[in-house]
C-alpha cells in the first residue's frame, strides 16, 4: 500500500508550471505550493477546490522565501523567523482549504529547505514549531525523508511522520538524494521511473546512484509535477504499482 504525491500549484500569475487537474485524478495527496518557492492565492484556492472535489489530500509545501530561485536555493534564516514563516505558508493554505470543505492534511517541505532539514537540526526543529503554530491541537503528519532531523523533531513534539520516497530521483548509499547539482540527480527516463516506484513500494529497494541497493522503507511515494509529461507519467507509475499488486491510498 503507498500514497502517491505530488508538488502542485507551482506556478505564479500568468506563469504556470504543473498541469493540476491532470495530476490530481492520478494521486492521492497534493502537496500545494503556499507562495514562498511558487503558488499564488488564486492557484492555491483553484488547486484547493479541485483536490477537495477529487477527494484527494490537501499538504501545505512550505519552503524558504525564495520565489526566484523556486525554493532550490540554500539559505540561512533565523529559526524563529522561519517558525513564523512555516506558520504564515500553512495558515495561508488553510484559509482556501476550509473554503473548499477540506482542510491542510499534512505538511512536507520543498526544495532545499526539504534537504536541509535531513541534516539541520535547528533548522528542522523550527519547522515543526511552525507547524504546531498554525495547527495547534492537531496531529498533523510530517511528511520527510526517512531518518531526517525533521522527522526526528516531529517525533519529539508528538507529530505523526510519513516516510517518503522518489521514483525519478537518484539516491545517495546513505539514502538521502542525490545534490541536483550533481550528473544524474533526476532520472528522466519514463521507463526507469516507473521500474524504481515499483520497487520502492513493492519490495523497498532502490539502486544507488553508485548501483548499490539501499533499502527505502516508503508509505508515500513522490512524482514531480514540474517534470515534463508528468501527468502522463504519474498515470503509468500508478497503472504498474497496481498491476504488481500494490493499493494506492492516502496514508492515515
């Protein structure tokens, strides 16, 4: 059994960049941008309704204020300030999510806050207290790299973690991605992608990006919406993990 995400609203304005209403028949979990890597309020109200109607979980993907660089860029920010930061991105979504009926289900960070949260201790830490600032009382799930400072502080202050995975990602021996800034780090070939998601959710392995097998324990796997064709692909993943026997639902 896996839950099938995906980065969604990531677009500004005139500027769009993910095919929404396609991804959105395919997954089960939406990770919505909330303005600070993309996203804008009318595509995250558009993307809100659409995923409430659909029946499919609404996340906030919250990121470190870089609409330029779209989140992929390292920064230093103060913990306490992006405490706030996390906060104000997921009420924000919230506001358009309760709009629609629904409501912020979980909560994954984008980008390069997303990688240094796998190591950062401080920097994790002021995640979650952001997100037990704008969900106070409620257990929202974290959604990070299996192993992570983030999931590490999630636990600490009594949030549920959803381990995640990537098909079209290539990993490092220690389990953690593969810097974009390195040869190889996406994996663009449709083919691959499907085979690696298979084997992700199905027997919890993966191929290294050195060829050793690492194993990656996953109950939520993600597909890029900014990929090319992602719809599409989104479409194959999910059509393979059901022929190998796999259920595709959202996580508890």
């Amino acid at each position: 059994m896996i839950d099938l995400n995906a980065d969604l609203g990531e677009g500004f304005g005139r500027w769009t960049l993910t095919d929404d209403a396609a991804l959105l028949s395919v997954v089960t979990s939406a990770n919505v941008a909330c303005g600070f890597h993309a996203g804008d309020p009318s595509t995250m109200r558009r993307v809100c309704a659409l995923a409430a109607e659909r029946g499919v979980r609404i996340g906030a993907q919250v990121s470190y204020r870089d609409l330029a660089g779209f989140g992929r860029r390292a920064m230093d920010v103060p913990p306490d300030e992006l405490a706030d930061e996390i906060a104000y991105q997921i009420g924000a979504l919230q506001v358009f999510a309760q709009a629609a009926g629904a409501k912020v289900g979980y909560v994954k960070p984008h980008g390069a806050l997303y990688n240094r949260t796998v190591h950062d201790e401080e920097q994790a830490a002021a995640v979650v207290r952001g997100v037990r600032l704008a969900l106070p009382g409620t257990p929202s799930p974290v959604l990070g790299l299996p192993g992570s400072r983030l999931h590490e502080a999630a636990r600490r202050a009594g949030l549920p973690v959803v381990a995640e995975a990537f098909g079209d990602r290539a990993y490092t021996p220690e389990g953690t991605l593969l810097s974009r800034r390195e040869p190889g780090a996406v994996v663009h070939d449709p083919d691959a992608v499907v085979r690696r998601s298979v084997g992700i959710a199905r027997d919890g392995l993966l191929a290294a990006h050195t060829g050793e097998r690492i194993r990656l324990r996953a109950r939520s796997l993600c597909l890029h919406g900014d990929t090319p064709g992602a719809a599409d692909l989104a479409r194959r993943v999910r059509t393979a993990l059901r022929a190998a026997g796999v259920r595709v639902e959202a996580f508890a």
